[in-house]
C-alpha cells in the first residue's frame, strides 16, 4: 500500500492494528476488483452487501497465493491450506491459524506495495469482521474456501509438473472442473447466502436457483478466459480445451497463437468457448429470474456483471481479434453506464430481460 494510506485507515503497521476495518475492506474491495467491487455496492448493506464483500476479499487472497509467480507449487499448496484452515466453524481458533497463515507468507508481503499482497499479510482485520457474523452467515464462506482452496492447490501442483512446459486444459470436462474451483464454488455461495438473507426466498424457490448457482459462478469465469487467451498464451498457459484445438488442426498450443495460424480455423476454436459462455449466460439469466422482483438489489448484483459479460462476448465477434495484441476486447464506459441504467429500470421485467439476452446471443457470430 502507498505510504499515506495508514492514515485513511487509522492503521499501525507496528501493533499491526486497524481502527476502521470496514472502511479499509471497502477500499481493498474497490483495489483487487474487477468485476465485483461495483454490483457489491448495491446489495443490501447488512444483510448481504458486509458478507459478500468480504467473501470476496477471501477469493481473492487464495487466487494471490495460487497466481504468484515467485511461490513453487509446494509452497502454494502449503499456504492455501493454512489459509483453508482458518475457516473452520470452531472460531474461537481462528486467531491462532490466520497468525499461523501469515507467518508462512513472504516477509516482503507485510509491507508490500502490491494490494493484494498486502491485504493477505494482513488478513486478520478482515477475518475479526467475518467472525463477528453468526455461523448461519458464516457456513456458506467457509464452504467455498475450503473448496476453492483446495482446488487452486491440486492445479498449483499440475501447474509445476508441467516442467516448462504449457499448462493445458485436455478437454471441456477439465475446464468445467477448473472452473468450478475458481468460480462455480462461489456460484454456490452466493446462492446460499442469498436464501438465507431473503425472506421472499422460498426452499423450493431456492433448491431451483441451486440448479443454476454453479453455472452462474461460471459464466464470468469462461468470458474472461475467452477475452483474455492471448495474455495467458504469454505465459504459456492456454484454458482452451486441447480437444477443440486439435480438432482445428493445432497439434500443439502454441501454434494457435502462431503468426501463421490458419484465421477460419483459429475462428473456430474459439467459437467453442463463445457458444460454452452463452450456455452459461442463460442459465445465469435463469438464476437471476428466480429471485423474487422484492429483491431488486439482488437481482441488480446478478445482472450487471451478466449483462457487461453478454456484450463483452458480442464484442468477441468471430474471436479474431482475439489474438491481436494491439486489441483489447472490452465495452466502452458508455456501454457500461447504458447497462446501469437499462437494468436498473427494467430489472423486474422478465420479458426484456430474456429479450435483450437473447439479441445480444443473436448478434453474436458464435
């Protein structure tokens, strides 16, 4: 963190002490977000907004740990079940196991002007936050960091045994198991959250948004794996199915990125990941219709990040310029203010929003 922010935050690095948690939680939010930090802000302030947002922080200290390039698998696998094992329902040793997590961090990562970094060494004052919530709130977390954690460090493992070579994903079954630890995990958090924090939130209404929570945690999880295959490709690690690339001609991932590639071909691939992310899209759509029009808030926190996701994949096209790297696919700020304010009126309409779904899926080339 920058050498002024101690004092936003009533920090003291010395004492390692914090006199405004939520306030600094909030700010981390809005620093290691991407897609979150905005439609967390329209949840429900106590009843969702607080745990949603610090589950989220969780999420993204484990994906710190399992994204650093200078940790070895053993050393990642190691710190992501330390991190696991403060999360357990017996809380009154939660201090001593985030002490115990912290101690095996880098020394660097205390003082890091890295954000992330920074807020792992410094768990602890997000932890006492959580901690305070009752083990209703609570369970739902724990759950999707155990299993999250877990995940991360099977694939942390396969990652090294790769030996320099590329990391790959054989087929879509893979995928779909990667992508569960990493995202459809949390799919099934926010489910359960929400059907506990709703009173219009039925049992049979929430077992049927539970047919759809992990695709919904999925959704985002395949855009961005879409959108962001030529920035993977440059550290040699490729979250395109090998069975659809080599079903285009491509024996090996790194001649998918070769100057030389054929573009139909290439095209094609892709277009398997387009059509898999608009599967999921609609079933996020599903989910989203599932909870009641008395919840408009929640449904926003649904919606936004769907429908920005829907019109990054329009913006995708045939998937070619995918692999220019003078081209970043992204929506515009304006797009993104057009969808805020869309949605926000129409957030109780079943009939546009299935329609407006369904035209942006037809004016997409996949």
């Amino acid at each position: 963190m920058k050498t002024e922010d101690p004092q936003l935050f009533a920090l003291d690095l010395t004492k390692n002490t914090c006199g405004e948690p939520w306030l600094f939680a909030a700010e981390m939010l809005q620093r290691v977000s991407r897609t979150f930090a905005l439609n967390i802000q329209v949840l429900p302030r106590n009843r969702l907004r607080r745990p949603v947002l610090l589950a989220y922080l969780f999420c993204r200290m484990a994906d710190t740990i399992e994204d650093c390039p200078s940790l070895s698998a053993a050393e990642k696998e190691r710190l992501l079940d330390l991190f696991s094992a403060i999360f357990s329902e017996d809380a009154s040793e939660w201090v001593k196991r985030a002490h115990e997590f912290k101690q095996a961090l880098p020394p660097s990562w205390d003082l890091s002007n890295d954000d992330e970094e920074f807020l792992c060494a410094h768990c602890d004052w997000t932890l006492a936050l959580f901690f305070e919530f009752s083990l209703k709130v609570q369970r739902p977390v724990i759950q999707c960091i155990q299993e999250m954690c877990a995940g991360m460090g099977h694939f942390a493992l396969r990652q090294e045994q790769s030996q320099g070579q590329w990391l790959t994903i054989e087929n879509e079954a893979d995928l779909d198991q990667y992508c569960y630890y990493v995202a459809g995990v949390v799919g099934n958090l926010l489910c359960d959250l929400f059907y506990q924090q709703s009173i219009w939130i039925s049992k049979a209404r929430y077992q049927h948004m539970k047919e759809y929570a992990v695709s919904f945690g999925l959704a985002l999880q395949v855009v961005n794996i879409t959108k962001d295959v030529l920035e993977d490709s440059e550290r040699q690690v490729c979250f395109v199915p090998m069975e659809w690339i080599r079903r285009e001609g491509f024996l090996q991932p790194h001649a998918l990125f070769a100057p030389d590639a054929p573009l139909q071909n290439r095209s094609n691939v892709m277009k398997h990941m387009v059509r898999k992310a608009w599967a999921h899209l609609q079933d996020s759509m599903d989910f989203t219709l599932l909870i009641p029009v008395f919840e408009p808030r929640i449904r926003l926190f649904c919606l936004w990040p769907m429908m920005m996701a829907a019109e990054t994949l329009v913006a995708v096209g045939d998937g070619q310029k995918l692999f220019d790297p003078k081209t970043k696919v992204k929506i515009s700020r304006s797009a993104v203010k057009r969808i805020l304010q869309k949605t926000t009126v129409q957030c109780w309409n079943r009939i546009w929003l299935q329609s407006r779904l369904s035209k942006l899926r037809l004016s997409s080339p996949a």
